[in-house]
C-alpha cells in the first residue's frame, strides 16, 4: 500500500481505531498501534478500516468494481470517491425493483411525449444532504411533472427516471474521456447531453450541483431555448475547494487570502486543476460566470449564500435569485433533549461526519480543557481519521446513522444540548434541522446558514468568534436551566410553525418553475 493511498485514508475519515481494534482480536496481540496494523497487515487481509466502510458492501453496491476484481478500498480512494459513488447499497441510488406504475414510454426510444412536462435534475453526488434533498423535491412533484436525472461520473454518462423512489435507468452512455475540472467541458458530453433533451421533450432544466458534468448543459439547453435553473447548495461554482477555507482553514467568502499556501479542491484530484489560490481560481469563476449568465433563474437556501454568490458574480442580479429553504418532513415532533442538571455529566451531541471543517480541532480543543472534564461529548456519525487517536475517554463516536433512525439513536443519548460547530459558511446544515427536530437546543458558530437560522430561531446560541473559548464561554451559559428552557421553548416554536416541509418546498420551486417556463401553468391532465 502506498504512502498516498493511506493520505487519502486518512484524509477520507473512514478509518476508526477503537472501531478496528475492537472488531480484529489479533490487532491488540500484536503490539501494534490500530493504524500501524491496518497500513501493515489490514488492507492486504481486505479488512474493512472502520463502520462507514466495508468491502463488501462497497462491491455490492458497484457491480462494475466487483467485476474488474479491484481492491475495493484502493477503488474507492484513487476513483469512487472523485466519482461520487456511495459507500453501500442503501446510500447508492436504488435502480430496482422496478416499479410497477412507470409510465408507459419507458423503454421506447425516442420516447413519445409525456402527459405531463418532465424536468431534468442534472447532479452527480450520490449522497450527503443535496442529492437527499434533491430526492425529496422530486417526490413532491411527482404529481405535478415527470423527473429524470443527469448523472456523470467518470466516463459513465446516465439518464434515469425517477419514479416511486427508484432510479429507472433510461440511457447510458461511456464518454471517451471524462469531463476534465479544466476547462470543466466536454464536446462529446454536449452532443449527448443535447440530443437526450431533445429526444426527451424536456421543459426544464434544473442544475443542483456541476461537480464532474460538463458545464455546456446550460448551454446546449439554451440553444433548444428551454430554460435552466441553477441551485448552489455549496461554494462550487466560486472554487472548486466548495466550502472556501484557505490552507490555514480560514474562511475568505471567494475572495483568496493573502498567505501563501495552496487550498484544496474537495471533488477533484489536486493534479486535475491548476494551483487555484491568486491564480486557477480566477479562471474558474470566470468560466462559471460565463455559464450562469445564461440561467433564467437562481436558487439557494440563506440570505448570506445569495449575498456571496452575487457578490463574486454580479451579473447574477440581473435574473430572478430565490431563497428557498430545504424541505423535511419528520413523522413525528420529539422532545428528546434533557434538562442540565447541576452535579450531573452534561451530553452535547455533534452529528454527521465531524471532519476538520465541521469542527473537528475545535472539538478536540474543547474535549482536552479541564474546566470541561464534566462534558460528554457524543459524536452520533464519524470523526476525522486522524484525531480518533488523540481523543480523550469524554469523547464517545457512536458511528454512522440512518436519516429515519435519528430520533431513536438520539433517544439512547438522552443529550442535553447539541453542537454544530462548523467553519465554513454551510449554506443550509441538514444536521441543524434533525437536532431541532428532535427537540435539542442547538449552540453553533455563527457562520452562514448556522447562525442565520440560530438568529431567525432563538432555537440555540450563536458563537463568536470561532473558536474554542467561545464555545466553553457559550457553554457555561446555555447549561443554566433558565436559559435553556428559554432556548428549549423556541426549538418547540420552530418544530410547530418554524418546519418548512417537502410539499411546501415543492411549491416553491414549482412557482420558481412557472415564472420562467409559463408552459408549466396549463393544468395537469387528470
């Protein structure tokens, strides 16, 4: 195994020591610390190096890996991660069983025109909170329009339907070579690309997120004058680093700070682009202004988003910029959170992947300060690699959760407060709304969409500046009773009336639709 591989390792946060030592018996025998032992003796056995990741289920899950008799791990960091492609089955797109209601088109080709308009939702991220999102969006117009689905990954370009849930394969196609991050366009993606929205009879285009497709989707479809919206769920179309923290982890709203090291690209190899820091960036934006001077209409979920992207991108201005918040829907309304107690070990609960810019050093700073040796810190999701070693025993990582077992996984908890303590501007924080949703008070920096909501919600604590001691300070504060009480009041208020749910999301976006596709007005045929 190479010194890179095991950098990417790292790096991906999918290696969990306690995890590892307790799950391979032989480990403690040797004498080896968790990691020595997995770069050693692990991954020549195929051991899995953490809960996130098994080789097994990452082969079920791609047919085509477990075919070409890879090493499932060296597959997912030299080209599934770049790819986008999920860690198992259940976080990949479901493409069976086929439903039993699909329309009767499917399967002709060109397909004969639709009862109702079909939108196309080009994305290639197969998990985290945008693909979910979009997912949601799409169940909620199902009634209103046929959904498919632009996705390149590699050199594998597909449209599906998505129908009742599952990814209806409708055409492939194996390009002859990627769409490079530089220029960031395909000649062969465009021809494809155009003669699928033709052949499709599309209404609409709606970009939810550029990362490995051809930036000419907008515009071959402005050349059959149908029109595009552009979703920024992330900082990707400013730098391709997405979350816009320089070397130093320090935020620069687009703007490159002066030190001199180099950031990282998030979605790309660093060999694929040019240094990005006073230099590829630039290029970048412009290629992006370029492209979405042609959409018809632009969306995010925060004030603060809109205002950054406009800011780097002031031609933006000139076409209609949306706000629209994500949708869940939650079954039921939890209050899972418990009072503090004076005396009593205080429960602060950080889901999701907590990686360095979701506040991993902050966390690790935090664990480590004797005033807080009464804190428990419940990590319900995963750690970066490289800091589990260095946690103290007050710091406990429950592992990975399913979206619909939050509430059960937090009810074993039994948290006090929860913690959200990234350093980048999120632009929504879906962790934010399943905390609120199961009644936790909520303290995080206040930073993008995370201090937004925290101001528009009284539903928790805005933190500043962004660091440790401001934390501890806030902490001291929130763990007061009265205080918390107040903060508990506002998560009830906002689990009431607050909540934007999938149907009304989908409202919004349809109205979004309508004023720039007036087509989409004329009735649904029953």
């Amino acid at each position: 195994m190479t010194g890179e591989l095991a950098e990417r390792l790292a790096a991906a946060g999918l290696f969990d020591a306690d995890w590892y030592r307790h799950t391979y018996a032989d480990v403690a025998e040797s004498g080896l610390r968790p990691w020595e032992h997995f770069l050693t003796h692990g991954w020549a056995l195929g051991r899995a190096p953490g809960p996130r990741f098994t080789p097994d289920a990452y082969l079920a899950a791609h047919p085509d890996v477990a075919a070409a008799g890879v090493d499932a791990l060296s597959h997912y960091l030299q080209n599934g991660q770049r790819e986008g492609r999920a860690l198992a089955r259940e976080t990949a797109w479901p493409e069976a069983p086929l439903p039993d209601d699909l329309p009767a088109w499917v399967g002709k080709s060109p397909p004969p025109p639709g009862k109702v308009p079909r939108l196309l939702f080009v994305i290639s991220l197969q998990s985290g909170g945008t693909p979910r999102t979009n997912q949601d969006l799409m169940l909620a117009l199902q009634a209103r329009a046929e959904c498919l689905v632009l996705r390149c990954a590699e050199d594998e370009l597909v449209l599906y339907l998505f129908h009742s849930g599952i990814h209806v394969p409708l055409e492939r196609h194996r390009l002859e070579a990627p769409v490079p991050a530089v220029p960031h366009t395909s000649a062969e993606y465009d021809r494809v690309v155009q003669a699928w929205l033709r052949d499709y009879a599309v209404s609409l285009v709606h970009i939810r997120h550029l990362a490995w497709q051809g930036l000419g989707v907008i515009s071959v479809a402005k050349q059959l004058d149908l029109p595009v919206v552009c979703s920024f769920h992330d900082y990707y179309a400013v730098c391709p680093s997405l979350k816009l923290l320089d070397e130093r982890q320090r935020h620069c709203g687009g703007r490159c700070t002066a030190s001199g090291g180099e950031c990282t690209a998030e979605l790309w190899p660093q060999e694929a682009l040019t240094p990005l820091k006073h230099d590829g960036v630039l290029d970048w934006q412009q290629r992006f202004a370029g492209v979405l001077a042609l959409c018809d209409a632009l969306v995010t979920t925060t004030a603060a988003a809109r205002a950054l992207h406009g800011e780097i991108f002031p031609a933006l201005a000139e076409r209609p910029f949306e706000v629209i918040p994500h949708g869940r829907d939650f079954s039921r309304r939890d209050a899972l959170a418990l009072r503090p107690v004076d005396g009593e070990p205080l429960r602060v609960l950080l889901p999701g992947h907590i990686a360095v810019a979701k506040g991993a050093r902050v966390l690790l700073e935090l664990a480590r300060r004797p005033a807080l040796a009464h804190v428990e810190w419940h990590v319900l999701g995963t750690l970066e690699g490289d800091l589990l070693a260095q946690l103290p025993n007050t710091v406990v990582v429950h592992g990975p959760y399913r979206r619909e077992a939050f509430a059960e996984e937090v009810a074993a908890i039994r948290p006090h407060l929860g913690a959200v303590l990234s350093i980048w501007p999120e632009t929504w924080c879906h962790t934010l709304t399943e905390l609120w949703s199961v009644g936790v008070p909520v303290l995080g920096f206040d930073i993008g969409a995370v201090g937004e909501r925290l101001a528009a919600t009284g539903a928790g604590w805005s933190v500043s500046p962004l660091n440790a001691e401001a934390v501890a300070d806030t902490l001291q504060l929130a763990s007061q009773p009265e205080a918390w009480d107040r903060a508990a009041r506002q998560v009830a208020h906002w689990q009431h009336h607050g909540q934007t749910g999938c149907a009304e999301m989908a409202d919004a976006y349809w109205a979004l639709y309508e004023q720039v596709c007036p087509a989409l007005r004329a009735p649904v045929p029953l």
